[in-house]
C-alpha cells in the first residue's frame, strides 16, 4: 500500500513537473511574444520617441496610441493624397517665405536693438520650415516650383519694408502673420471637418504653429507698428500679395 502510495506519489510529482515545465514554456512564450510585439512598435517610432520609450520602459503602456507614421497618415485615396500635398506644398511655402522676409529684415536692421525681437521669431520660422522640409522630403511631396520667386520677392519685402524703419518691419510682421495664421485657421477647419481623428498629428502642429504665428503678430503690434505711415494700405497691399501668393503656391 505504502509501496503504491509512494509510486502514485511518485507518479504524481513527476506529472507535476511536466505540468510546470509545460506551463514555463508557455510563460516564456507569452513574454517573448510581447517583447516581439513591442520591438515592432517601438520600430515604427521616431528615434528619439524609442529612446524615450526604452529609457522608461514605458513601451506596453502606450502600445495602443502609437501610429506607424509622424505627422501626416499614409493616403487612403488620390483625393486625400492630393489634398494633403496641396496643405503641405503651401505651408512649405509660407514657411520659406517667412524665412526670407525676417533675412530681409536682419539684413537692415541687424545692428539696431531690434535686432533680437526680429531674431527671436526668425529661429521660430527656422523650426517651422525645418519641420516641413523633413515632412516634405517624408511623405515624398514636392515643393512649390515658385520657390525661387518667394526667395527673392520674401527677401526684398522683409528689406525695403525694414527700410521705413523698425514700424515698417513690425507692420510687415504684422500682415504677413495675420495672414499666415488665418491660412492655418481655415486649414485646421478643414482637417477637423474631414476627419480630427486621422490627422490628429497634423493638426496639432499646425495648431502649435498658428499660435507661434500669432505670438509674432502680437510682436509686431507691441513694438509699433501701427505708427508706421500709411500703415493700413501697406498691411492691405501686403495681405494682398500674401493671398496670391498662398492662392499660386498651392497649384504649382
Ligand atoms: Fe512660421
Ligand atoms: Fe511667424
């Protein structure tokens, strides 16, 4: 009896091991698998987002929210693609134009005092279009053909308008970014009512870049430029040359 009882305990612990052995390996599989789940997601990140992740170990929490791409999804259709190479065309656009009007500026008034409010925004533009140009160059989008025009004609309206002085500077300021910001406010109008959730990265940048155009606009209001002469034709001529502008550069 005691013999069988010993067997059958024997028996017994011997099932149990492979029990356990067999519950082990499916352990180790379940933890390999989401190992490989998580290296696959941490993959389609940008580098510095894996970084971060790995560094705080924080990968299966945020698992769920993470999208394989950076700002704009990949086109369903050739109608979204094309609306989406039409936003990023003319905001490349409107980004290098700014660009070029704050040189034109600097070049003028780089040895006034007003040399680091004009700076302070230029480094902001030089963001904004380091942004597009990575987005650009991503998505494979090409950029308006009016470049080199906008190279110039930026260039020549941030100079002659920094000529009439600081006020003539801040008044240009004013108009471009007035009309840079409505820009970004119809087009976040536009994305929200296609679809929020899909271009929820794309609106957030715009919504970040719209308020930094706005905060430059608030500049231009703070440091005179209401008291330039003639201010309001020359905010209006210059709206006027923003739309055209804005209107060509989402065609060509
Ligand atoms: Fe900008
Ligand atoms: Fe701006």
């Amino acid at each position: 009896m005691d013999g069988v009882l010993r067997n059958g305990r024997r028996r017994l612990t011997f099932r149990t091991c492979l029990e356990l052995s067999h519950l082990l390996y499916v352990m180790q599989r379940i933890v390999k698998h989401r190992l490989l789940v998580q290296e696959c997601t941490i993959s389609f990140l940008a580098p510095s987002t894996s970084r971060q992740l790995c560094l705080n170990n924080t990968a299966a929490v945020v698992v769920s929210s993470i999208r394989p791409y950076s700002v704009v999804p990949p086109s369903s259709d050739p109608e979204e693609k094309a609306m989406l190479h039409r936003i990023l065309r003319v905001d490349h656009a409107g980004e290098y134009g700014a660009n070029r009007i704050y040189a034109g500026q600097m070049a003028v008034l780089g040895r006034t005092q007003t040399r680091p409010v004009i700076q302070e925004m230029w480094d902001q533009e030089k963001k904004h279009l380091t942004k597009f140009n990575e987005i650009l160059a991503e998505n494979r989008v090409r950029p308006t053909a009016l470049l080199p025009l906008w190279n110039i004609a930026g260039y020549a309206l941030g100079a002659t308008t920094a000529l009439l002085g600081k006020e003539g500077a801040m008044a240009c300021t004013v108009a471009v970014e007035e009309s840079i910001s409505e820009h970004y406010n119809s087009q976040i109008r536009a994305l929200m009512e296609a679809d929020p959730d899909r271009y929820t990265e794309l609106l957030q940048m715009i919504k970040e870049f719209r308020d930094d155009e706005m905060e430059h606009h608030d500049t231009g209001l703070e440091n005179d430029a209401e008291s330039v002469p003639g201010y309001w034709l020359l905010k209006n001529v210059i709206q006027a040359g923003c739309k055209a502008a804005i209107y060509v550069s989402e065609r060509v």
